[in-house]
C-alpha cells in the first residue's frame, strides 16, 4: 500500500497526488483493508455496499478503487 503514500517515502503506481496527500497527512487514521473474491462479481458486489454505506458516512470509503 506504499503507492498511497507520496514521493520520496511511497512507491510510485498511483497518478492522485492529491490522495497520496491526504494518506500521508492522516497517516494515523487510515485504515487499509483489503478483501479477496473469487469472482469479479462478488467484488462489485461488494464495493457497491461499501458506497452505500458511506453515502451514510462518507469517511467509511473515501478512496473507492
């Protein structure tokens, strides 16, 4: 997960500059999660909760992939 961190201390991978600021700064609060599915189906399925719920509580999911 270095690639959310910014240059020099990340990984290059991601063009979001402004992501890579943000994780750095709230580095303490930043949860990584991942999850692994079998079908591509199940992650779709998956992420849509995952909108659902933080049009609730935006901070639940604030990087969507």
């Amino acid at each position: 997960m270095s690639s959310l961190l910014p240059q020099p201390i990340g990984a290059s991978g991601r063009d979001n500059e402004d992501k890579r600021r943000y994780v750095a700064a709230h580095l303490a609060e930043v949860e990584y999660r991942t999850v692994a599915f079998a079908i591509n189906s199940e992650a779709i399925a998956c992420e849509s909760e995952l909108r659902k719920q933080a049009s609730l509580n935006p901070r639940l999911y604030r990087f969507p992939t």
